[in-house]
C-alpha cells in the first residue's frame, strides 16, 4: 500500500521535472549563452538539494518499479513482495549513501 | 467481455454514465509497455545521471560545451533520444492512469487528458527535433562557450 502511494507520488514528480527538463535542454538549440545561463540556476545550493530529491525519487521509483515487475512476471513474486519491499529500501539506501556525498561536494565543494 | 462474480478487486470499477472501465487489449498493451519501458528506462536514466551527476565534475559541469561534447558521440544521441521517447510515454501514461483514478467528472477527465497529451507531443516533438537538429559549434556563439573541437572563429 506505502510502496503503491510512494510510487505514484514519485512517477507523478518525475514527469512534471521531465516536462521542464526537455524545455530547459532544449535552449542549446537557441544558444549556447541562453543554456549556460539557465543550467547555471541548477547548480546553486537549493537547486542542488532539490537534484538530491530529485535523484532520490528516481532511484526510489526505479528499484520499486523493478520489485513491481518482479511481483508480476516471477512466479514467487508474490510470496516475496514483502521482502523485495525491504530490499528496495536498502538497496535505496546503499545506492544514495553512494550518490550523496559526491552530488554534495560537487555543489556545495569549493570549485 | 466476460465479468467475474464479486472480483475483490482493490479497487471496484467506478460504475457510472459513460464510465467505461475496460478497453480491451489496449489497456494490455499499456500494462505491458510499462513493464517493458521501466526497466529499459532504469538502465537508460541510471546512465544519464551517473555520467551528468556522478562522474567528472557533477552538476557545477554542464554547460553548452558539455552537451556538445557528448552529443559529438552519435551514441549519446540514440541514448538521448531513446529516453526521451519511453520516459515521455511512461509518464504520459502513468499521468493517464492517475488522471482516470483521481478525476471523478467525464468532462475534467477529458479535459486534464487533452492538456496532458497536448503537452506531451509538444515536449517530445521539440525535445526530438532538438536532438537531431543540434549544432555544437553555432556561428556567433559568445566567446568561451564552445568545446574545444569547434574551429576558431
């Protein structure tokens, strides 16, 4: 039920930064100055943290949506749905204990 | 159709006038392509934000040149594309699905779905066109904003 709630949530998040994400790539076509000025606002400090959520609810998203298939095409899926849950966390864990200190210093770092 | 007998389903199908609650293989083929799609997006976007968040310089990294620079590699370009594409359509029809769940008036429901696809042929229409328009070395870019392959102005 929590995981159901947490991946709508998550999936609904992700598009509406997809939307925007296209949009703001999309300014290299119009110059190079235009896009640097406006991928420069993703590196201040807020932005950062909000890159943080950002990779957190894909990360969420992505292993969840794994368990999800799991649960649909194993034939055990079912029986350990409970157990995936738990190693979608941990594995959410793991993976942002990796991403975090490296997203942190590169925004937060001196250079 | 064929209905089961008091499915318990987790959600019973919300009867009303005009409410149809099944459309056949279509909404198969959806179920399927979100399975198929998640999995190979999983892969595609791990990549994109270990390359762009992780690796190198991080986020403090990417400006023009960078996109250039990655794009220079037609890899990068059917990587780009490739997600751009399924995560658009895994969302547009996740957002579909929340829409048919959370939208209780036929006429809001057809209105959020005409806004929704609306906006999704524009993002991807222009986001495609982006990519295969792309040029890294613009005339009359300002000074310092090139990679270093372009030729001196």
């Amino acid at each position: 039920m929590w995981s159901w709630v947490a991946h709508r949530i998550t999936g609904f998040a992700i598009f509406f930064f997809l939307l925007v994400h296209v949009l703001d790539t999309s300014l290299v076509r119009v110059a190079p100055e235009t896009y640097n000025a406006v991928i420069g606002t993703y590196k201040n400090p807020i932005m950062g943290i909000g890159e943080a959520g950002l990779v957190a609810a894909i990360v969420f998203h992505a292993f969840n949506g794994l368990r999800i298939v799991l649960i649909d095409f194993w034939a055990k899926g079912v029986k350990y749905q409970k157990r995936m849950f738990w190693i979608v966390l941990a594995l959410f864990v793991v993976t942002m204990a990796g991403f975090l200190p490296r997203h942190l210093m590169h925004v937060f770092g001196g250079n | 159709m064929t209905t089961i007998a008091d499915p318990k389903a987790p959600r019973a199908p919300r009867p009303g006038p005009g409410r149809r609650v099944t459309r056949g293989n279509l909404e198969l083929a959806s179920w399927v392509f979100m399975r198929v799609s998640g999995v190979v997006l999983v892969i595609l976007i791990f990549g994109h934000l270990f390359v762009n968040l992780v690796a190198g310089g991080g986020v403090k990294a990417i400006d023009f040149a960078f996109v250039a620079g990655k794009w220079a590699d037609l890899r990068w370009r059917v990587w780009d594309l490739l997600m751009l594409w399924l995560a658009m359509v895994h969302g547009t029809n996740g957002l579909r699905t929340i829409i048919n769940d959370y939208a209780e008036k036929s006429a809001t429901r057809l209105w959020l779905k005409v806004l929704l696809a609306a906006s999704a042929i524009l993002v991807v229409v222009l986001g495609t066109l982006v990519i295969f328009t792309f040029d890294p070395c613009p005339v009359g870019a300002a000074a310092g904003t090139l990679p270093s392959f372009c030729p001196a102005p």
